[in-house]
C-alpha cells in the first residue's frame, strides 16, 4: 500500500505541472490582460479589442 502512494503521487504532481503553463497561457488569449483592462479604465481614448 505505501510504495503505491509515492507512485500516485508523483504521478499527479507530474501531471498537474505541465497544465498549469498552459492554462497560464491560454488565460491572456482568451481574457485581457490586467493591464489591458486597467487601461480601458483608466484611458477613455483607449479603444477596447471587443
């Protein structure tokens, strides 16, 4: 039973690391950025991409 856990668990780790980049990198292609959106509050002649 203690030798399977190690296993599982680095298993998961492993898995859960190289989702994590992608979804850092899917997040700005499909929201704006924070300074995108700080720059649409702030600047009025700032043209949103919407």
């Amino acid at each position: 039973m203690s030798p399977e856990r190690p296993l599982t668990d680095s298993g998961t780790e492993r898995q859960t690391e190289p989702d994590h980049p992608r979804l850092a990198k899917e997040v700005p292609a499909t929201m704006p950025t924070p300074n995108r959106f700080w720059r649409m509050m702030t600047d009025p002649g700032f043209t949103s991409p919407a």
